[in-house]
C-alpha cells in the first residue's frame, strides 16, 4: 500500500490528507511548527 505524508498540517494539507485516507492510504501530517494541534 502507498503511504501518503504532508508537510505542514493547515486546511489544504488537512483536506487532502482526509481524502486520501478514505481512499484507503496510510497518511502521515507533520508541521514544523510544534503548537500546530493548539492554533483557534
């Protein structure tokens, strides 16, 4: 199976990752940015 990652985990990032998961591949998001999971 093909492995999917993104780098940086804004809205485009978050959309197509979601996309790519309902069609089966394992995905990975990563940002550099360590608070990214804490943004409003």
């Amino acid at each position: 199976m093909a492995k999917i990652a993104t780098i940086g985990c804004g809205f485009i990032s978050q959309s197509w990752a979601t996309v790519f998961a309902q069609f089966g591949y394992e995905v990975s998001l990563y940002d550099p940015v360590p608070a990214v999971d804490k943004r409003d």
